[in-house]
C-alpha cells in the first residue's frame, strides 16, 4: 500500500497547514471507497507549549458548519470590544481623564490576551509573522492586562483619595506586576 505524512502543529505557520486554520491543527484525510483508512500518529512535544493530543475525526463540512456560529459569536464579540475601546478613546481626548486611557489600555490588552489564546490572532492579524509571536503576545496580555486594570480601578475610585491605606497596597501590586514583566 501506499502512505504519506502529514505534519501540523502551534509551531507551524498557518501557511504551511494542510487545513487554514489557526484555532485547530486539521488534517485532510484521504479515505478510499470503501470509507477506511490505517493512521498512524506521532507526538512530538516541545515543553515551551501546552500539550493537548485531543483527537476528533469529523466530516469537513459538519466541521465547518459548527464552527461558523462560534466565529460569529467571536466576531460580535471582538466588534465590541473594538466599538468599547474606540468610544473611550474618544471619551479620553474629549474629557481628558487618565482613567479612560487606562481603560482603553486595559481593554486593548485584554483584546489581545484573547485573541492569542482563542488562535484568531494566529489566523487573521499575524499569520505571517513567526509562530513564537502568539507566546509573545500572549505573555504581554497576561501581564499588562491586570496592570492598566489596577491602574484604572485606582485612578477611576480615587483610590488615593478615600481610602489612603488602600492605595499603597494596591501601589505595592502594581510594582509586583510591573516587576513580574521584567
């Protein structure tokens, strides 16, 4: 009989996937008349990511057909944040508060956090970029997303302000956070 190898992978650009996906790693599989075929699989593991051998053979169009709510829903969801970050920027300029700006901050970094992890990053903003910049922006979004979060809870309740004692905790978790990035 004949084989052929097929390989994919997070470490993979999305340019060289047999299936153009950057949520799932897929694979199309040739399947002869009688509808069988032998796999054989092979692991390689490289510790800097998640290991998740989570393997589901499914037609490719009821794939794509459940796939297709839940990129709406993504879509919907990422068209939100992008209106939230917009207006406040606005908001920002026009009243010229720092909590806006830290709110912006935050939820720009959030945005990212998600949109690495979730693999639409990988898939629709930097497919071309080296597959190491997801890890990339993923770290940044975990560390910077409490930070501005922090920054903006404080600023915006006048933390300083009504509760002094309260401020130089939460001062102390903004250098711990800021220190954690170094």
């Amino acid at each position: 009989g004949t084989y052929f190898s097929k390989n994919t992978g997070d470490g993979f650009h999305l340019i060289n996937k047999d299936v153009k996906d950057g949520v799932f790693n897929l694979l199309n599989l040739p399947i002869n008349k009688e509808g069988e075929i032998t796999i054989f699989i092979r692991f390689k593991y490289n510790t800097s990511d998640t290991f998740d051998p989570w393997i589901h053979l499914e037609k490719k169009d009821s794939f794509w057909d459940e796939q297709r709510i839940s990129r709406y829903v993504n879509g919907i969801f990422f068209g939100i944040m992008f209106a939230m970050i917009i207006i406040n920027l606005v908001l920002f300029f026009s009243v010229k508060d720092r909590s806006y700006l830290y709110y912006v901050s935050y939820l720009f970094c959030l945005s990212c956090l998600i949109i690495s992890t979730s693999g639409f990053g990988k898939e629709f903003i930097y497919p071309n970029l080296p597959a190491t910049f997801g890890g990339f922006v993923t770290a940044i979004g975990l560390l910077a997303t409490p930070f501005f979060y922090s920054l903006f809870g404080k600023q915006f309740l006048q933390v300083k302000k009504h509760l002094p004692k309260w401020n130089k905790a939460i001062n102390i978790y903004i250098i711990i956070i800021a220190l954690s990035s170094c």
